[in-house]
C-alpha cells in the first residue's frame, strides 16, 4: 500500500512541474510580472526585516554565548516550559526575530548534536515568529493607521506561542539537551562572525528565491480561476466578502502577497493574526528548504495551524481592551499610505555578502 501511495505522490509532483512548465512557458509575460514583483517585496520587505536578524542569530549560537544562560532562567524555564535556558533564550528571541530565524539556530543546535531529531523537529514548531519589522511594515502598516493594530498582532502570536509551548512541555522535559552544556568560554571572533554572514546569506538567498518561485505559483492560481472559487467557497463559510477572501487565501499561500483588503477593518485583524502565525505555504516550504531533511516537518506543519487558531482567538479576546481607549477616528486620521522605499541597501547587502562568501572560500581552498 505504501509502495503504491509513493508512486502515486511521484506522479502528483511529477504532473505539478510539467504543468509548471508549461505555464511558464506559454505564459511568459504573466511569470516576468510575478517574478518582478517578488524580486521587489524581497528588496523592500525580506531582506530588511530578516538579514541582520539571521546574522544576530547564527553568532549567538555559533560563539556559544546561549551556554551562559543564568542558572535561575534555566530552572525556571525547566519547570514551567520544559526548556533548559538555551532553549528557552532561542524560544524568547525568535518570536521576534522573524519566521526562519528560530528555525536556523534549532538547527544550528542540531547539527551540534544538542537535541534529537525530534525534539529539534518540534521546536521548530515553537520557534517560529514574523518579527516587528514584517508585523509593523507590512501587516500593520499596510492595512491600517493605528499602530496598535501591530502591537495586536504581535502579542497574539506571541501568546500562542507561549500557550502551545506549555502544552508540549511534558515532551520537552523528557528533552536531553547534556550535549550542549559542555562548551566553555565565548567564541565571538571575526571568523565567527564571518561565518555567521555566509551562512545567513546562503539561507536568505534560499528564502528569496523560494518567495520568488510562489510569487509565480500563486499567479498562475490568480490567473486560472482558482483562487476566485475557493475564495468564494470561503465567501460562502465565513460571510465575508468574496474579494477579501481571496485576498486572505492569496495570504495564506504567501504571506508576503497578501492581496488587497479594505482599510482599518479590526474585524478582518484576527483573520491576518491567523495567518502572521502560521506564515503560510511559501514560509513552511523555507523552514522545508533550511531543514533539508535533517528532521521531519510534520510536527511544525500541525504546531503552526494550532498556532494559527489560537492567534486568532486571542486577538478576538484583546483587541476591545486596545481599542478601548482610541477616542479618536480612525478615518480621521491623516495617513500616508504609501511611502517610497530605495532597494539599494538591500542589493548592496546581497552584493557585500556574496564577496564575502567568495573571499571564505578562496580562503579554505589555499589551506
């Protein structure tokens, strides 16, 4: 039965990239549109909000500075979440740091032999977070004028976090996490930080190009029909307008392209804290392409859709308190809804990281 389920998912993939192809090749003008806008959002959006997180992160991990975590923080996160400290240092910062980034440095942890392929593979799940700079930039600027409408955001996905960590803590305290304790002294030398930007650059390239590649994929959904009939099913379900369905669907797919949807509409909040929480399709295909394999992603799939609904409950619960005391109008606030951003920082960070990569490896082939 198992032999049969394969070669029936090898000829689903199979059938997918042909299809791929032969959209690519018959649709050229509707791909170089997708592709131009995905290169643009990485520029203007990924690249700033992720990068220098990713670097932050990979030196934390590779200079063993989470190893001097204070005792007390780990006793008591031992107790409450089952994490010993450097866990629960990884847990804190990646909500915050952006989506890939707490996977990158579980990672990191794994390959060092820290945790098990399990254990890695969950809090994968755990460690998971938009970060303020996509929440603020995109989310909450984007779609409206108060900035509460971010803070929202962030404490709902924040809580779920939380919330599912203290459900899975009887699986983290059976956790052996003795392989990383031996370690002395920080490592925080030019070379560790050297390293820490070639891999951040290997790993935002692979980020980008992924975002690339479902620009073009949910364009060829637009284009076919797909996403107005099962925007409509969801019209039908929810009784939200059809046009605003899509646009939730299209987020769901990829975060970064969410559609259009009507301005400083708190009742549509929920369903974007949903989906920030998640990351959608495009997000969990880059912790996919990071992870290569090296543990499984079943368990960061179900952990991000449980984190999905409890961030949208959550910010039903909290949004009347933050709203409570907005005595002004929002439609009477003067608002600049679009502001002109220059890609320059961000291709000469590519442009720096990708000279780097190649000085590192002329390096390592003289020696």
């Amino acid at each position: 039965m198992k032999r049969y389920a394969r070669k029936i998912l090898t000829a689903v993939k199979t059938a997918a990239v042909l299809i791929f192809f032969m959209l690519c090749t018959f649709r050229p003008q509707l791909t170089g549109k997708a592709v131009s806008e995905a290169v643009q959002r990485c520029l203007l959006t990924v690249i700033p909000s992720l990068y220098a997180m990713m670097i932050v992160s990979a030196v934390i991990v590779r200079s063993g500075i989470l190893t001097h975590t204070p005792k007390a923080m780990g006793r008591i996160s031992r107790a409450v979440f089952g994490m010993d400290g450097c866990i629960m240092a990884i847990f804190s910062f990646s909500a915050f740091a952006g989506y890939p980034v707490g996977t990158s440095m579980i990672l990191e942890m794994h390959e060092k032999k820290a945790i098990s392929r399990e254990t890695a593979s969950v809090l994968s799940g755990l460690c998971f977070g938009a970060g303020p700079a996509f929440v603020f930039g995109f989310i909450s600027g984007k779609y409206y004028s108060l900035p509460s409408a971010g803070v929202i955001v962030t404490l709902s996905a924040a809580a779920a976090n939380v919330i599912l960590a203290l459900v899975l803590s009887p699986f983290l305290k059976k956790s052996d996490l003795s392989g990383y304790g031996g370690r002395k002294g920080i490592d925080l030398t030019a070379g560790t930080l050297t390293e820490s930007i070639t891999a951040s650059g290997r790993s935002m390239a692979v980020i980008c190009f992924t975002v690339t590649a479902f620009s073009v994929i949910s364009a060829f959904l637009e284009a076919t029909g797909i996403y107005r009939k099962a925007g409509g099913l969801v019209s039908r379900l929810t009784s939200l307008p059809q046009d605003t369905a899509v646009s939730l669907i299209r987020g769901a797919v990829d975060i970064t392209g969410t559609g259009p949807l009507p301005r400083d509409d708190f009742t549509l909040l929920p369903f974007l804290c949903a989906l920030t929480s998640f990351g959608g399709v495009c997000v969990l295909f880059q912790i996919c392409a990071l992870i290569k394999g090296r543990f499984s992603v079943g368990a960061v799939i179900l952990i991000r859709a449980a984190s999905a609904v409890l961030s949208g409950a959550v910010c039903r619960l909290i949004t009347p308190i933050f709203l409570r005391h907005q005595l002004k109008a929002v439609s009477s606030i003067n608002v600049r809804l679009y502001s002109s951003q220059s890609p320059v920082p961000s291709v000469m960070l590519i442009i720096m990281t990708f000279m780097l990569f190649v000085s590192c490896t002329r390096l390592s082939a003289d020696k």
